[in-house]
C-alpha cells in the first residue's frame, strides 16, 4: 500500500489501515474529505467547481545562539572571516542561517562574500538538473525562496523538491573548498516532517566552483531532498513550514 499523502509504502498488517504509520494520514477519507472538486449538475449537464487555491509553502528561519566555537554570522555580505573568538580547529561551525537572494525572477547575485546559503529552490520533480544554478534557469522551477520569512506556491499535490542552495568558502570558512565541508541542516513542520536532518555528501552537487578541493577557493552547492525520488506532495490548502535551515562547514 501507498500512502496518498508522503508516497510511503508499506504492507498492511489488517485488510483496511485507517492511518499512514510513516506521516499519520487518515486512509479512510473520501475525496470529498480532502478537498477534491465536487462535480454538481447543471442543466442536465456536469460542470466542475473551481481547484481550490494554490498551497503556500512558508519559509521561517529560526536564528539559533552561537554556541561554543560555532559562529553565526549577521549576514553574507558583511561576513567576518573566523578570528581570536574561534581558537579551535577541526569542528563543524555553523556559518550561516539567513537566505539571500535576488529579487530578480531569475537569480543573479548577490551570492555570499564568503560561506552562506543562497536561495531556497522548489523543484519540480524530475524535471531539471541538479547541477545546474537553478537561480539562473526557470526549467522545473515551481517557487523560489530569496530571504528570510519569504514564501513561495506550488500547486496542491504536485509532487516537487527542496533543493538549497549553498557557498563553501576557504580558508575563511571552511579547511577546503570542497562539498564534503558543508552541510545544510533543515527541519520542517507542517505538510510533512524533515529532521532536524542534515544534508547527505550523495545529495549534494556543485554546480560552480573556483579552485575546488584547495584551501582558497569556493564551491557552490545545490542540497536536494526528494523523498527518495518521489517528491513531496502538498494537500490542497496545506501549508510546509521551513523551521530551521542552517549551514555548517568544517574548518
């Protein structure tokens, strides 16, 4: 069985399961209790109701406490590389929770100064490639989140991704200009639960880079998350809040 909601498949242990054990949504609903257009007839003929509006997917950032040698900077473009305030090495530091972007429909700066997180990107499933800068191409773009507290639609059941789009930066952030050095963390409520879960090295694709893999240079990353290939799926009216994304590098 397949749950109509998050696509998770399972094996029923009873003839009828009332409720998804992965996302808990009720499987014993009719169309008509989740919102599909009602057909009524008019005139001896059939017409359809309006689709319900667009879900809204909100973005809000949770800005954390720097903690211990882990930093939290005001912002990419007034980053200050790490100083007599960090004296440790070889730990994770979280650089950056803000998203920047372009007011631009299509991305074209500012990306950080130094280590940061660019754009929030919602994908459509399948249809576009994960190594390329999607804040330059409009293929397979449903919605794209450019600052903090924004906000984008996509279509109600409409299966799609969340990629970020990410900047590791050596040496001031990170020991190596390399993928393997950041990772986005991200949590979500909402439509569906991720995390807190941190970004897998097989889901993240440079897609530009200066000198990769020294100790001065940059990668620019996209992370994915797919739901294992399937995408994720909003019901209509439902809303998926972005409660914490978050950038670590290793330095």
């Amino acid at each position: 069985m397949k749950c109509p909601r998050c696509r998770y498949g399972w094996e029923p242990k009873i003839p009828n399961p009332k409720e998804c054990p992965r996302c808990k949504a009720r499987l014993d609903y009719t169309p008509e209790h989740v919102g599909a257009p009602k057909i009524r007839k008019k005139g001896g003929g059939k017409e359809m109701t309006s689709k319900l509006p667009l879900a809204t997917v909100a973005l809000i950032i949770v800005v954390a406490a720097a903690i211990g040698a882990w930093k939290i900077l005001a912002t990419p473009q007034t980053v200050t590389p790490p100083g007599s305030a960090i004296t440790t090495t070889g730990q994770w530091q979280h650089v950056e929770n803000l998203v920047v972007g372009s007011s631009n429909a299509i991305h074209t700066g500012p990306i950080p100064t130094y280590s940061g997180i660019e754009n929030i990107y919602l994908m459509d499933t399948g249809t576009y490639t994960n190594t390329n800068d999607l804040g330059t191409t409009t293929t397979g773009r449903m919605g794209v989140i450019e600052s903090t507290f924004g906000s984008a639609n996509v279509p109600y059941e409409n299966t799609f991704d969340i990629v970020v789009a990410f900047k590791v930066n050596a040496p001031e952030n990170a020991a190596y200009a390399a993928k393997e050095n950041g990772q986005i963390e991200l949590t979500t409520s909402g439509g569906f639960i991720i995390g807190p879960e941190n970004s897998l090295d097989a889901n993240e694709h440079i897609f530009a880079s200066l000198n990769p893999g020294t100790t001065s240079g940059y990668v620019r990353v996209n992370a994915v998350w797919d739901n294992g290939g399937s995408g994720y799926t909003l019901r209509p009216g439902g809303t998926l809040s972005l409660s914490s994304v978050k950038l670590f590098c290793w330095w």
